[in-house]
C-alpha cells in the first residue's frame, strides 16, 4: 500500500498528555475487602491534610437486577448532561483547583515543564510524489504543524497548520493520506479531543482547501486509489441530536469519496447490517491493483480479510444476482437479530424459533457466498474465519504476504497466494522466534521485523524469501519505530528514544544498511545523570513479570524515595521505554520512575494477554500489587511515599488496585479510566471491549468476574482510601466521563480520613489524543502539585 496499512482496532488506547504517554496509540481492557488504612508510619497513610468540603452528590435509589443479582447504582444520574450534572462538574472542578492552588511548589514546576517542553520535535518523514512529508513542533505549539519539501535538505514549508484552526488549541491534526502522485492530502481534524473527525483535501502545491467535507468518520484512515481520484474511508451514520459523545457506535460502513464531489455522493464499498460490531478498514495495494479491507470485532485480537480485485470488480460494476439475494439475507438477519435482542434475557420457544432461524439464515449467506467462488459484494472473502490476527504486509501479484498469530502466538509471517488460498498452499516466511513479532513492513524489497525482546525492540531485516540478512543495531535499551515505506525506495526512516533519551530520527539507507541522523532533539536536560534497569519480579501465581525503574544516578535504597508506578495491562498493548518530557521533573525531585509489564498487554504475545482478560483480568491487579510490593521490599520506598497511575485501562488498574489495597498506596491518579465494569458497554465504542473484559449483560460468569473488582462497585465505606486524583475531560468519546464522576462520587462518600479525593474534568479535551501542550503542561503541573503535597516531598529531595 503507498503507506504500511497498520490494521486498526477499536481498543481504549494508553493515556496521552497525562504523566505519561508510555505505549504509542491510535483503539483498547477476585477482590478482597478493603481493609482500613491505617493512620501510621510505614503505610499507605499520607501525611496529614485540610480537611476537603465536596460537593453535594444525591444518592439515587437505582437498582438493577443482573443474573438474579441486585446491583446498586446511586450515581446513574451522573451518566446524564443535565443542569444537575453541569452544576456537579463546576464545583468539583472548583473544588479540587481551589486545592491545588494551594501547593506552592506547582507554579515553579509548571515553569520547569514549560522550559524543558520547549524543544523541536520532528515527525517521521514519509514520501510521496517526489515530496517529503514530515511534521515539526517548535517546543512548546498546542499542535504539531505539517510540513513539506523537496528535498530532505531543502527548507520544507508548511502545509497545515492545526494551531490557526482554533484560539485554545484544542483542534487536532488526527490523520493524514498523500495522493501518491503528491497532489492532494486529505486531512482528519479531531475538535475538543472527541473521536469524531472531519476529513478534508487541500492541494499540496497551492495549500488551498477544496469544498471536500467528510464527517461522521471515526477510528478510520484513508487510502487513496492509485490514479489520486478519490480515496476509501469508514464512517458511521450521524447520531441522533445531542448524543454525539454519548451514543453507542454500531454499523460503520466503507465508502470511496472522489475528490470534489459532495458526501452524500460518496459511493458505498461494503457495509454488513447483519454484523452490527464488524468494522472495516481498508487499503490499496502498492501496485493499485487491490483493496484490502481487514474486518475487525471489536477489540478481539482476531480479524477476517476480504480483498477486492478492483480491475476486474471496479467500484461502478453492478451488483450480480447472487449479491442481490445475499443482501436480501442480510437485511433478513438484521431483522431476526432484532427480534431476538428485544427479547432480552427471556428464554422461550420464540426465542428459540428465532434462534434458529438465523443460524439458517447465516448457513444460506455462506452458500450463496461459495457459489460465486467465496465471493461477495465485489470481495473475495480470503480470510473468511475468526481464528487469528492477520496484518497485511505487501503482495507480490497475486501472492499476499501476513503477518500473523496463527499457530504461532508470538507472530510469523506467511505468504498466500489469492489463486491457491487453501491452508495447504501457504508458504511460511518467517517462523515464530523467541522474541515477539510486533511487526514488519516492505521497504526496497526487504522485509524489516520489529520484535519485541523483553518488552525492548529489536530491528531484524531480512530478504522476502525470509532470509536473516541482519540485525539493526540500535543505540540500547528503548523503542524503535518506522521503517515504512514502499519496494522501490532505496530509504526508509525510523526513532529510537528511552526513558532518559530523547532519541532521534534516522534515515537508513536499505541498499548500504548504514544510519544517519535525520533530526535530533535538543532537551534541557542531562541524560547521564540518570539510569534505567530492568527487574523482573514474582507476581502473585509465580509469574515473572518485568519492570523498567528510572531514576537518579547514586539513590540510597533507604525506603524513603518518592515513587511512581504505572501500568497498562490490556487489550495487547506493550509498554516500552520511551521519553516524555512530563517525567523530568519528576526524576529532578529526586522521584523513582517504575513501568510494570503487566499480563493482559502484548510484551510477549498473544499468551501474555490472554492471562490478563475477562475470568483472568485479576492477574493483572495482581501484577501491578506485587511491582508495588517488590519496590517496597527493595527499600525503593513505602507505602506512604507510593504513588500509582494509569490511563483508560490502565485508570481501571489504578481503580481496582486502589480499592482492593488502599494501605499500600499514599497517593492514587486514575485517568480516563474504566470504573463502572457492569455498564461501561452501553456507552460510545465500550461494546468493543468485551473481547478483553466480558459482559456483564451476556455471561453470568463473566458478570461475577467484573463485579468483584469493578472499581465504583467495590468502594467500602468507611474505608481510608489514599489521596487520589482522578482526571478525565468532558469531550472524552471513548471512556464516557461519567465512568470517572460516579467513581468520584462514590469515593467521596465512602472516604473514611482526611485523604483528599479528587477530580479534575478539563474541557474542551477528550481521551487524550491531540491534548494542546498547554493544557498537557497545566495538567501535569497539577499531577506533580499533588503528589508532592501526598507524599510530603521536601523540595530539593
């Protein structure tokens, strides 16, 4: 494809601009009764603080009753904008900056942020049409700007610059597709932080925008066809009024826009009304020829491949006669299902009738579809089975290469030719190593495999029979990423950064194998006085998990070090060593730096994450309990000077680790976090995250998993929780907010000491993705403020 397709997943994604981005986005996640915290040295305790006064928080008389249980929700009201909701936002946020204010150190490291955050940063180049794209922040923009030039040495000229598109910032490049004659860009804008985007197209020669608008496109990129007319995207229909941010996603649909005609002219390329979770993300080949639609399921690590030959089935040709009556069975078990699922929980000869009829209904489409040689609506239906993981790679003619899970959980890459598609006709190009495959790409017809060894990258080049030619040497302990491009260039480019270095960008030269720096950051900031180890530690079961700790050159491991530890622990994302520049003041106090490798993310395959999801997601509260107990017992610190954060998923780590061990913790920073496990899939795409968490609705197994460590579910009151600061944004699409108020809500009441529990909800932001670096600084500001004052931080420490 004219940029390497990265199939897309709806999963909930790692916090960006909080403390932390550790893992690149984007798409995805039995307790104990608390014990009391107890008020003394050596404890979760944090030292003593004014007691807070919160808002009023009505308790409702709301009840539900699930698989026989009754489950209590006296905060639903929260789930709802009304004036009630808004006037509850407003004093929270009052609340908890009128405390914050109150910290006198945070003015100075907002000014410490706000200088080591002014550096020049650069995007990875990619080319197309003899032009070199590439995207450039000058230290301290709300927003990258994207630049142009003809040359990797010629000054490049600006081609979008989000920052003019609004005066907060907060209008967010969210994607980008060059023509590859280099002619038009298309260009996705995120507004206030929310999934939703518009797409546009502007000449790159002139820089002017056409009239082209395309809305209602969300967790979707575009590809161009190879004559530049027009590209492929997805899109949903427009919600009703007023439930934009709210509303459940279902029946995406692919069209193809053609450069200056209106949308409601875009032609519809495949849509599936009987498969109301399938999304579609499709990609043109290289050589034009194809478009390859991967169908995803949610956040499932499994994916079917359907291909369209578009010279012999162009997007004018006529639906056959076969294709009209799949359609019609289609439309049929749309209405089925409907039936059924109105239904509910009722189990009756009605329900069984329907049941049947449409496991008929779905055996009728699949004969209609092998009649027609596995064919339908104009796709091949190559991959047709829910059995593993495939990425497209490149294709040679006919012959498709993939980079798979299939009997091999730690990833190979297979070649299968469309005219002998049969299991028996593969060709095996890469086999499972020891090391995780994390993914590969086809550059000057070389193959370039990222492989993750103990949660670090490792560059592994090889010829496209799957020849070992050698192995990138890279500049340590870190993470490294790029090397897209197409067969017949002779270059490709690719970053490297750790905990402690900046990294830089690399230009390879494919045919010599030798690196050169592209661009290198300048930060104020001394790597040297700094290390990174890694550990590995015994988690509850026995399981070895590993742990990167950063901190300064020459601590004494006196137990009295003010630590952080984050975590992910989902939906197949590793976390690896990466800088930001958030953490630097941190690690300037004198603060240890810990990233738990924890089960249920991707850091050693697909086994990995299946010990950390649905009946097993406890392993991963267990993991993250047993890093905070190894840094304690290693004398890194105590429970009073332990601080735990986590993002989306990872907010649901720091929720449930919080409420099952409050007296291990002294302070909590949950972010748009995952809180409410009973409910959090009637809101925006948290459907999608069944795959990882269950349905609380569809599985009473499943349901009794979740209500033992839901975080909202399992506050105890007259507990002592410690300190906490919960966060999210009122434009948050993906982890509706209202996850984050009930919780606070529900902490607030249930808090037993003078803790603080906090929230702070910042507007016009969303989950995090394209967050202005203003408000990424205020934030972080915040964070720092409050762990200082929880954790009793002496200044100079």
């Amino acid at each position: 494809m004219h940029k390497p397709v990265i199939w897309s997943r709806i999963v909930i994604g790692t916090i960006a601009g909080g403390v932390i981005a550790a893992a690149a986005v984007a798409a995805q996640p039995a307790a104990k009764p608390a014990p009391t915290q107890a008020q003394a040295q050596g404890t979760g305790a944090a030292p003593p603080s004014s007691k807070v006064t919160y808002p009023q928080s009505p308790r409702s008389d709301v009840v539900d009753t699930i698989h026989g249980v009754k489950v209590a929700d006296p905060y639903r009201w929260l789930e709802e904008y009304t004036d009630q909701t808004n006037t509850w936002i407003a004093e929270q946020n009052k609340v908890t900056q009128g405390y914050l204010d109150t910290i006198p150190e945070r003015e100075s490291i907002k000014a410490r942020l706000t200088k080591v955050w002014n550096y020049e940063r650069f995007g990875m180049p990619f080319k197309e049409g003899g032009k070199y794209f590439y995207s450039r922040n000058d230290g301290l923009q709300n927003q990258s700007v994207l630049l142009v030039a003809g040359s990797l040495d010629a000054e490049p000229r600006v081609l979008l610059d989000p920052n003019a598109l609004s005066a907060d910032g907060t209008v967010a490049l969210a994607g980008t597709a060059v023509s590859e004659d280099g002619k038009y860009l298309a260009y996705g804008l995120a507004d206030g932080g929310s999934d939703w985007n518009v797409w546009k197209v502007r000449e790159v020669d002139t820089g002017k925008d056409l009239a082209d608008e395309i809305r209602w496109v969300k967790f979707s990129g575009a590809s161009w066809t190879k004559d530049g007319k027009g590209f492929f995207y997805s899109r949903y229909d427009e919600p009703k009024e007023g439930e934009a941010l709210k509303s459940v996603n279902y029946y995406p649909k692919m069209h193809y826009h053609v450069v200056g005609q209106k949308q409601d002219q875009d032609k519809l390329v495949y849509h599936r009304p009987d498969q109301k979770e399938w999304g579609f993300y499709g990609g043109v080949t290289e050589d034009g020829r194809y478009l390859v639609m991967s169908v995803s399921k949610g956040t499932e690590q499994k994916n079917l491949v359907f291909v369209r030959d578009l010279k012999t089935h162009p997007l004018d040709a006529l639906p056959t006669a076969t294709d009209r009556k799949i359609s019609v069975v289609e439309v049929r078990i749309k209405e089925q299902v409907g039936k059924l699922e109105a239904k509910g929980d009722v189990q009756d000869a009605e329900s069984k009738a329907l049941a049947d009829s449409i496991a008929a209904l779905r055996a009728e489409r699949a004969e209609l579809v092998k009649s027609q040689g596995n064919m339908a609506h104009g796709f091949v239906e190559l991959l047709p089975e829910w059995e593993a993981e495939y990425g497209y790679v490149f294709n040679d003619g006919t012959t498709f290469y993939f980079q798979t899970n299939l009997e091999a959980p730690r990833n190979r890459v297979v070649a299968i030719d469309l005219t002998k598609p049969d299991k028996k006709d593969w060709k095996e190009i890469i086999a499972q190593s020891k090391e995780v495959l994390n993914g590969v790409s086809h550059v000057g017809g070389q193959l370039f495999a990222n492989y993750l060894k103990d949660a670090s990258t490792q560059i592994k080049n090889f010829d496209t029979g799957g020849k070992l030619l050698k192995e990138i040497k890279l500049p340590g302990l870190g993470s490294a990423g790029g090397f897209g491009g197409k067969s017949t260039d002779t270059e490709t480019f690719y970053s490297f950064t750790s905990y402690t270095n900046p990294g830089a960008i690399y230009r390879y030269d494919v045919s010599t194998g030798t690196s050169t720096i592209f661009k290198q950051p300048k930060v104020e900031f001394t790597p040297a006085d700094y290390e990174t180890r890694q550990v590995f530690y015994k988690s509850k079961d026995g399981t070895q998990i590993p742990m990167f700790i950063t901190h300064k050159k020459g601590i004494t491991l006196d137990g009295t070090n003010p630590t952080l530890l984050y975590g992910y622990g989902g939906f197949n994302i590793s976390l690896t060593p990466g800088f930001s520049p958030v953490t630097v003041p941190w690690l300037e106090m004198g603060g240890v730096y810990a990233v738990a490798n924890l089960r249920g993310g991707g850091e050693y395959g697909h086994e990995w994450h299946q010990q950390g999801i649905k009946l097993k997601k406890q392993n991963v509260f267990d993991d993250f309990i047993a890093a905070a107990e190894w840094l304690i017992q290693n004398k890194y610190t105590q429970p009073r000077k332990l601080a735990i954060q986590g993002g989306s998923n990872g907010g649901l780590l720091v929720g449930a680790c919080m409420v099952q061990r409050p007296d291990l913790f002294g302070a909590a920073l949950p972010a748009v976090g995952v809180l409410d496990m009973i409910r959090f899939h009637k809101f925006t795409i948290g459907w999608a995250w069944a795959s990882d968490y269950g349905n609380a609705d569809a599985d009473a197994a499943e349901f009794k998993a979740l209500m033992a460590y839901s975080p909202y579910h399992n506050v105890k009151k007259g507990t002592c929780y410690p300190p906490t600061l919960i966060t999210t944004a009122d434009h948050d699409d993906r982890v509706y907010p209202a996850h984050s108020f009930k919780f606070a809500a529900a902490l607030q009441e249930a808090q037993a000491c003078e803790n603080p529990v906090l929230i702070r909800i910042e507007t016009r932001a969303g989950h995090g993705a394209g967050k202005p670096t203003a408000k990424r600084i205020e934030e972080a500001a915040d964070i720092w403020g409050f762990l200082i004052k929880s954790l009793d931080i002496k200044k100079g420490s």
